[in-house]
C-alpha cells in the first residue's frame, strides 16, 4: 500500500526517446545534495545515461547510483544537451567558468527558494539563471517534486510539473523528459511565469487562512459568553465554584455552536447568489469580489463544520466519564432517599433527550456522508449530478436536522427568564439566526413563481427580455448556487 | 489542497500542436454561457487562439478572458477550424444562417440535455446537429465536464472524457485537443453513442439503489418488529407507557440488525456462486443473472452495513446521556436501600456486558478497515492478493466478531419463554440466520475433499474430465467468489 | 460511484494505430479462461479486432464478447503480429505444435505464478516462455491486472502495467498497446525482471509486516502487564475476583499505551536521524539501515497507532454502558446513603478527569487529521510544506496532546506507594518514557546554536568545513528528518 509499485527502471519510452531506441539520451547534472542524487535516480531508472559533475568527484560517488557516471564539472558539461543544474542560487556564478561549454545547451533550474529567499529577491531563481547564461536555454521545472517524490517515483502517474521557458524548441524537450519520467508536464507559458512556479511549494494552506480564522473566532467567541453564562454567572450570583465545567462542558456547549454557525455559512453564500440574481433579473453580472471568494471558500468551511461536529459529538459522550457526573448522580440518589421520593421522572425531559439526542446522531451521520464525498478520489468518481445531489440535497437534509437538534435541545428554554444569565439569552438562541433565514430563503425560493424565476434566469433569460444562447445546463452558476 | 496547483496557461502540448508550435491553433466558440465562458478559459490556457461569436459581443467581451476575442457568429466562425457549439438544443436552428461558412469544419457538441429533453427527444443533441449540418464534422465531448471542472483544471490529471463522431478524422482532432486541455479522451465510437453519452451526467448513484432501497426496506421491517416487542407489547399487556423509547432505543435496536443482515448479505452470493460452481462441476457457465446482480452490488451493500455500524455505536453510546437511564439509576439506588439489599452484582449480567461490548467495539474496528480499503484512492494502490485478503479475509473475521457479539447480547434469552412477546422471538434471533448459514458452509468449503474441488473447478477444471487451458489465478472468477 | 464511467469502446488512438486509423490492428489470444476472456473484451473495446485460439471454439464462443472471433489455436496465430498467451506455465509446451508459425511474432506472458509456483521454478513464466520459443518476441505484461480491471476498465486511468522483455521493439509496441487500452505502462527493462514482476502481485503488504509485529508484540506486553496489576495482584493479595475486567478494562488501558508509544516511535528516528547528523557534522552519511528502514515505515506505524486510538476512545466511552458500572454506581449510593455522607465531592478528582477527558478528545482529534491526510488522494493534493507541515508540526502537538492527556490521567498516582503492585510501576510510566526524550530532544534542537548548526548540515554544510553546492531546500532528507 505505501511502497511504490514499480521503483526501479522506470523508462516510459515515448515520442524522441523512442526514436533511437538503440541510442540513450545523454543528461548532465550538476549539483550533488539530495536533489542531485534523487533526480539522477529516477534519471537512470527511466533509461537515461547520466553524467554528474561535483566538485569533489571522488567523494560524492558512492552517494549516486551505479549507472550515474560522476566526473568533474568541467567534463560533466561536455556532451548532454540537457543539463539540470541541481545547486544554491548563491552559487550559480560559480558556474560562469563552464558558460563557453554551456553555450547553446538546455539549463534545467530545479531549485526552490526558501520563502525568505522568495520574498528577497524581486528576479526567479530561473531568470538569475537566465541572465547569468544568456547564450543557454534556460528551463525551469521539478521545484515542485520532492527528492522523496522522485526517488520512489510518482505512485499514481499525475504528478503534474509546471515547466516555464521562452525557448519553445528547449520546453519542449523538458516537457517530453517529463513525460518520460512518468509525470504530467504542464506548460506554464515563458519564463516570466518562474516567479509564480518558484511561489507553489512555499504556500501552505492558502485557501484555509479566512475560513480556519473565522472558525477560530467564533470558538473564541462562543466560549467567553458560555463562560459568562455557565461559569461566571453562578459565581457571580450565587458563589458556586463551576469553574471544574472549563474543560469539558464549555468547550462542547461552544463546539456546536461553531460547527452549525459554519453549516449555515455554507449555504448562506448561495442564498445571497440566488437573491442577487432574482433582483439583478439576470447572471450575466459578476457577483461582488467577497460573495465570490464566499462561494469559493463553502468546501474548507464545511470541512471545519464537520471537525467540530464529530468533536462535540465525542465530548457528549465523555459527559458520563466525568468524575462530576458520577457524584451528581450519587448525590441525587442520596438526595432523593432522603427526601423520601422514591420515584424520579420527568417525561417531558425524557422526551426531550431523547429526541434530542436521535435527532444529533442522525444530523452527524448526514455530516460524514458529506466529508466522504469530499474526499478527492470519491469527489471524481462522481458526475456533477450525483455531486449537487450530495453536497446540495444531503447538505441541506443535515443543517435542518442540526436545526431540529438545536430547537429540540432549546425546546422552551427561549422562552423562560431564568434561561437569561446577565440578561445574555441562551447560547442556542444566538446560533439559529441564520439557519432559519437560510431555510426560509430556500422555503421562499421554491415558491413557483419565483422558482420558475430562477431557473429561467439560470438558463440564460433577462429581465430585459433578450435570451441569450447558452448552454442548456449552465454547469458554473449552478455549482456556485447549488447550495440554494 | 483545494486550490488547483496550476489555475493559467494550462498547456500540453502534444502531437499536432507541438509539430508548429510557431503557429497557435484557432478554435471558435458559438454561445456565451457559462460554460462557453470557462471553455474559453480553457481553451486560451491551452494554447488556443479563441474566437467566441455572440450575438451582442459588445457585452459578452467583458465575460471572457482577455485573451479570448468576442465577436459577431459570422465572423468568428470564419477561419477556425474547430467550432465549440455552447448553446441549447432549442437554439441549433439559428445557425443555419451560417451553413456555408461552416461547411467542411468540425463541430463540437458540448451540450447536455436535462432529463426532460432526453426522454422527449428520441435523437440525441449531437445527431439533432448532424442533421441540420450534413456538410459537417459532428463530434460529441466535454458534456461529462462541468464547466467549474474546466475552469479550474483537472486537478489531477485524468478526468475522462468521452467522444464520439462519424468521422474519425475529425475525433481524432479533437482527442488530441481533449489531451491538450488535460484530459483523457475514450472514445466511444460513432456518434450513436451520443445518447449514451449524454445520459452519463444524468445519472444518479445508479448502482445504490437496490441496495438503499434494500437498506431501507429491512429499517422498517426491523423497526416495526422492535416497536411492536419493546413498546406495543408492554403497553397491551402491562399497561406500560414506553413510547419514549421510539427515538433511541427501538432505533438503537433497528440499526444493528440492519448492518448485521447487510454485512452478511454481501458474503451470501459468494457461498451461493461456489455452491452452484461445486453442483455444476464447471466454472463456464454463466451464473444467473440475479446472482451476477447481487456480485457485482456487494461494495454498496457492505457500505450501507457500515454506515449503520457506527450509527449503531452512536446511539449505544448515547444510551447513558438520556435521562430515562439516569432516572432509571437514581431509581435502583433509591429502591436498593429501601429493600435493605446492601450490594448489588449479578456476575453473569456483568461478564456478558463485558464480552459483548469488547466484541462489538472489535467489530466495528474491522470494519472500519474494510471501508478505508473501499476507498477508491486506496484500493487503487493494493494488488489483487491484498485486496481480496482485506475485503474476503479480514471482512469475514468481521462477520465472524459481528455473529459473536450478536450471540453474548442474546446470551440465553432465545431460550427464555418470557422473551417470546406476542409469541415473536426476540430479534436478533431472526438476524442470526444467515450469517450463520455462511459461516457454515465456508467451514464446509474448508474440509479437503470440497475445496480441493472447487480449487481445481476454478483452475479450469470440469466434471467432464476435460482440462481446458486457462489462466493459473483466475482473477475474475476469483473476485467474484473471493468473499466465500 | 461504482460503476466506470466508460465500459464499452474504450479506444484511446495514438502513435501507431493512429497511423492507419482505417486498417484495425489485429491480435491474437491464445487461452479461452476468465483472463483471456476479460483481455478479448478490453481489446475489443479499445479498437482491436481480435482473435482468439481453442482447442473447443464452439463451446467457448458463448463466453466471448460476440466481435471476437473464436476459433482453433493453428488459424488464431495466423495473422496477429501480437499474441497473448494467457495459459498455465505446465500448458506452455502444448504450443510447440505452433512454433512455425508463432516464428517472429511478439509472445506477451500475461500469466501469474500462484506463490508455490513462483518459489519453485527458478525460472519466471516469461523466461520459460522465451526458452520454448526462441524464435519470438517474449514481453512479460498485464500479469498485475486482474480480470476484473481488464474487464471494468482502469476506473482512474492510471493503473501501471509493467512490462519487461529483451526485444525493445517489441516492447515498444506492447507500451503502445497498454496505453491504447487506458493503462499507463511501465518498463522494467530486460525479460530478466520478469521474476520480480511476476512477484509483484504475491506481495501480501510488505511494508506493514513489520510495524504489525511491533504493534502485536507491545499489545501482549502491555497486555501481561496490565493483567498482572489490574486483575492477578488484587486476586492474590486480596483474594478480589477482578477477572471480569479482562474483555473491556484491561484491553482498554493496554490500547493507549500501544496507540502512545507507537506514536512515539514515528517521532524517534528523527531525532535520532539530527542527532546523528548534529555528531557526524555532515548528511553526506548514509544512516545505518536500522534507522533508514525506521523512518521508511513511519507512516505504517502511525497508522497503526491511529488505529489503537479511536478503539481506546471507543472502549473509554462504552465503560459506562457496562453492568459493572451500574453495579458499582448504585452500590455507591447505596453506600453514602448507609454511611449517611449526604454529599460526595472530590474538586481534585473532578479536575483531574475533565483536564484528562478534554485532551484526550483533541490529541484523537489531531490524530485524525494526520490519518486523513495520509490518505493518498490527500497526500498528493498536498505540496511538500503542507505535508510537512501537518506531519510534522501537527503531529508532534498529536504527541504533545497525549503525553499530557497521560500525566493528567497518572496526575500523582506515579508517587504514591500503594501504585505499585507487584512492585511494577503503573503502566503509563513506563509509556512515558519515550515521548519526553522526543520532547526534550525537540527542545534541544530549538536552542539558537543547535537548530542553526543543524540547519546549515542540512544545507549541505560540513564539519571540515567544505561547502558542498547542493539545492536549497534538500527535500529528501527534511523528509526523511522531518519529524524532528
């Protein structure tokens, strides 16, 4: 499952390589860290002769494989047409002696600044290159690969490389080793774009900074006023020591609080986009820049919806664990015998658990069929019918279910004074704002008149009476407001 | 992990583009939907020169990538050579004005009907555009694409897209253009197909529903059998008010019946398929349909048992969060100290929660391996042995702990009379059936005499006493018994 | 979700069959079991027209797909240039008959040795297939795909076909055959590595052999121990019959303890790997091969560990469904009410509990989310930073989260006398071992003078002072140490 199926030989013999089957391709590297050694693995492993020049020939041999031929720079450069130039950017000019042997040849830039270097110098590594050996082909190409990743080679065949030159002839060389080394090449245009290539392996998690910190904020939201309502207020009030509830009972009364808020921003944005349009009477006008960052941002933020769900989920089960519920429920059985009750129930509450608790079970499992499905390997098996149904329908199903779970646990706390600690109503009353707008909006929109309204408008209609010719199923706004 | 890695200048260049690469391709689009918007996208980071005719290309230009020009029908579909038709069925006869300019080219049909129009109609969208453009190219792609997929790239690398076309010529340009955007072209032969690839992204999770529906269906079958034993029953007989229980309880006596019988209904057809191979005495003979049927929907029905598996664990973790179980504690205890009885302990009820609550947990455990292994990101990269010692192996010790755990809940209760309410035996006794006729005969498949047989039937061998030469490990046959 | 998108006419044109679209490449197929039936059906589908070789073609027409021609081995061979042999080793000889006329033409052995078979014949399939006819083409390929692929087709387009054979243009046609039916193929260079080919689809999960012995030999260990102190000293010393707690309680404090110290060994060797590095003064070492196979099976191990977690919060949560705890919950009552303690309540114990109970909650719950990103789909969606970032960075906050949801579990009980039964210390102690070395080493490695040595060796710095010219970031062994 995790040793690639195939490590050694790799050759994926394909257009020029096949030509002359009879006569390997020669390639240079230069360089001889982990890059140097990985990329002359995987080099070798798909049938091509490998020449590396170091500095220290002698030493840096054992570290290559046996088929790579380790020499002296100087005589590294001389045959390949193709060289990778495995090396620091601080080195580069140390280069400048072999620029007469280079001459005409293809320079491949490998290298990865780190995010300092990036930030520091306004010119790629790949263009320093460049304007080092103006009379080279310069191409840049495999900074996103790891030495890990070359070395025990690309497991399911898709790893795409981004390739930048602005020599077409040299580009199309590289993409077609590329190819040969079992990965997709995927052509980013001249070298201009090696700024942008060289950014890739320094982003981390790009599309999850504003929905993690919106997550972030409304657990620290929520937490502080269930603080003020189950901890401070009782102090306050009646001098009882609750802080023991810190751990565990305040963070699961602030879990479900953020894990149903982000449900509902996930099919907030799309009610806006079906609003907007019904207004606008027509989709041929851009949504404004931060309801389309919204729309495009619904998939992390319901992923953290559904990290938190399966969280609250586990705390309430730890409920029964504590040390605290064990004494309480001591103590009321104490307490009872000596009040001489010798029979305790309260059926409202009975139904109320027990509905409540059905109703959760019932939202979470909706939930998970959710993150399965968005999953990238399950996500592409599915045709865009079969993922609407899902993430729109089912999507749908649980925020109601998280609603009736919420109203259920509620049921007429709302409505009773003692329920409003410092005058703060209680935490569940906060949260359902949304989500009834939401449902009411999507009760609203499948009114036949204004749903007939929509979907005209979804095909291409304007208010302005001129129909335009689109594509019976206009896949994009569809998607962007199939959450309506 | 969201973003695509590469979202411009998408370019692969490959076969007739590469062979000038001086001179870019010129592709025109008819239509000014979205999805002609994102195919244009599309098409521009390919490589492409687009022209998009729109009636009122003023307008649409600011819709379109810059690079894209807009322009009217007539002169976009001037000198390209392959035209896009983004635009409804309804609206194709509107191009007939352009008839002569398109004669001799190759027209694209990238549109999907909704499931209204391809019921009513009986020719498909492409065939429609045939006919009305006899001098024309028709080729059937991209359908299956939706337009966000197109915009944002296949992320990783191998989409599928089916093409059709009379002309083989003409398929065959636009394969190498499906390569060129990122896609994989099948081809799925002439353009009869079309109606077959136009209903592809009309489908809804086609092979679910007989196993949902089997899901269903046995929910309902168990849940009334649990109603009428834990809440009818006392309320007819007793007088009692248990109706509390419908939510949670009778639902958390439901679930596991329901995995249990699904869990064993996907190792059924593979005791069924070596019975029937061992009568026969031959492996070439069809089996009935009705059995190749159940085979070949085995994924779906072991989904379904596990996803009410953890449901099943959900609500039994659950059990101690709802009052009735803390009143019904606080209860014991008040009535213990008024019986005077000082301690309480019945050793056999303790060990039998204890080896039915390990067994269930366990259970669950192996099954939840199973379900990863379904994955398909993970069952792509396990060889045949691997997978099937998972899926049969490691499935069957599943059905094996399930049987166990079923058997320590009903301990010695089927034999207790005061059990039989209504005269209906308890329930897990109705589940105990099939299993345990698998784990039967998969004993007897085990004794030398039998599987030695069934060994050699899979080889090739025939009761006839005629060898025929096949493969040593017959993969398909295997698979298709390999739960036995 | 199931089902392929695409099951008939999967035809994927390119190189040499482009070339004549008009003239179908015709191929033979010798063998009539489910393989060659599987192979027929795919073949048919990607274009070829096919032709298969039996000794009874008018029994075996029936089972094949009705454009393949079925007929006896002599007039099968005739025409195809390329022929499959997919027959058992022992039946090879059978073909000498057609050795006339099989002269010249390419033999692919598509046929897999069952594991007796593969240790006994020192000789691969292939090869013996090469010796019997030296007049042919011998390729070793398919024998990875089973039937059932073949048949259903490569759902993800990139299942890898490795083929090997000494006759390179053979090869090479057979490379453009498996591309043409949807399989990325992979050379494997000379018929030599027919034996490891042929081994490939024996393996049974190489690389978990290890970790699962590792993880079964800790769980008997701590199991023993546990036993030995939980149950064995209280019925020695006191006569206390504790044996119930074998199913549940003792499994469940013997699962943290494998879950944490395997945890804890995915962080070992790159401590030990810096370490290493850090008195070496250089990476131009190889690590011993104790140390590189520790951090190649990393993963394993954590999954391993992920796997005893969730089963230890799973167990933790059925505690109190038990009878047990029932039992002992209202002997308790029954207990205070007898003593007439009317309020029991422990603030240390109460704390202590819910601290315990809210980290274990999120060490699982970061856990998780190294487990999801393990999953292939995700890992390659991930680029280097992000991977190593949630790993790394996340899983050592996972190893952070449990020792000390473990301390507050042991809170003082390590220091009290009457802990230590039998003299053995209480377990967690023993686990604890390890993870603080982790942590503390961690730390050390934070300190300005070592991290900054420590870096510079990474950048290919060495003690002797000489600078080495390699690539900025050395992906492979950050990879390999970045666990530190």
């Amino acid at each position: 499952m995790d040793k690639p199926l195939i490590s050694h030989h790799l050759v994926d013999s394909d257009g020029s390589l096949a030509e002359a089957p009879s006569e390997v391709p020669k390639v240079g590297i230069l360089g001889s860290g982990d890059f140097a050694r990985s990329l002359a693995t995987r080099l070798v492993g798909s049938g091509f002769s490998v020449v590396v020049g170091s500095r220290n020939p002698k030493r840096m041999a054992g570290l290559f494989p046996s088929a790579a031929r380790v020499t002296l720079q100087e005589e590294a450069v001389g045959s390949p047409e193709v060289i990778f130039v495995a090396m620091f950017r601080e080195h580069y000019s140390t280069l400048c002696g072999l620029s007469d042997q280079l001459a005409g040849k293809i320079l491949v830039d490998v290298s990865n600044p780190t995010e300092r270097e990036h930030l520091q110098h306004h010119q790629s590594n790949a263009e320093y290159l460049a304007s080092l050996f103006p009379t080279c082909a310069v191409v840049k190409a495999f900074n996103v690969i790891s030495a890990w990743t070359l070395q025990s080679g690309p497991r399911d065949g898709n790893r795409q490389v981004p390739i930048c030159s602005d020599q077409p002839e040299a580009k199309r060389t590289v993409l077609e080793m590329v190819r040969a080394m079992g990965f997709t090449p995927v052509d980013m245009g001249s070298l201009a774009s090696a700024q942008e290539v060289e950014a890739m392996p320094l982003r981390l998690f790009p599309g999850w900074k504003v929905p993690a910190l919106l997550a972030l904020g409304l657990f620290i939201f929520f937490y502080a006023y269930n603080f003020v309502r189950d901890v401070l207020e009782p102090y306050v009030q009646e001098g009882k020591n609750k802080f023991y509830k810190l751990p565990v009972f305040v963070v699961n009364t602030t879990l479900p609080c953020v894990a149903y808020v982000l449900l509902s921003l996930v099919y907030l944005p799309g009610v806006l986009a079906a609003a907007l349009q019904l207004r606008r009477g027509t989709k041929y006008q851009r949504f404004p820049d931060w309801l389309d960052h919204w729309l495009q941002h619904r998939k992390q933020i319901g992923l953290l919806s559904f990290f938190c769900a399966p969280l609250h989920a586990l705390y309430s089960l730890c409920l029964p664990l504590r040390r605290s519920h064990r004494y309480d429920l001591v103590n009321l059985a104490v307490k009872q015998v000596l009040t001489n009750k010798s029979h305790l129930w309260n059926e409202e509450e009975v139904w109320r658990m027990e509905i409540y608790l059905s109703l959760g079970v019932l939202a979470l499992g909706m939930l998970s069929l959710l993150a399965v499905t968005s999953l990238p390997s399950i996500a592409n098996s599915l045709n865009w019918r079969e993922f609407s149904f899902v993430q729109s329908t089912l999507g749908f199903v649980a925020l109601v279910l998280s609603t009736l779970h919420t109203l259920t646990y509620g049921w007429t706390r709302a409505f009773e004074e003692s329920r409003y600690k410092f005058f703060l109503p209680p935490t569940f009353t906060l949260t359902l704002l949304v989500p009834c707008v939401i449902i009411l909006a999507k009760g609203l929109f499948l009114l036949p008149c204004i749903s007939r309204r929509l979907t005209k408008i979804r095909r291409g209609w304007e208010k302005d009476g001129f129909v335009r010719f689109t594509l019976p199923v206009d896949h994009a706004l569809a998607q962007k407001t199939s959450h309506v």
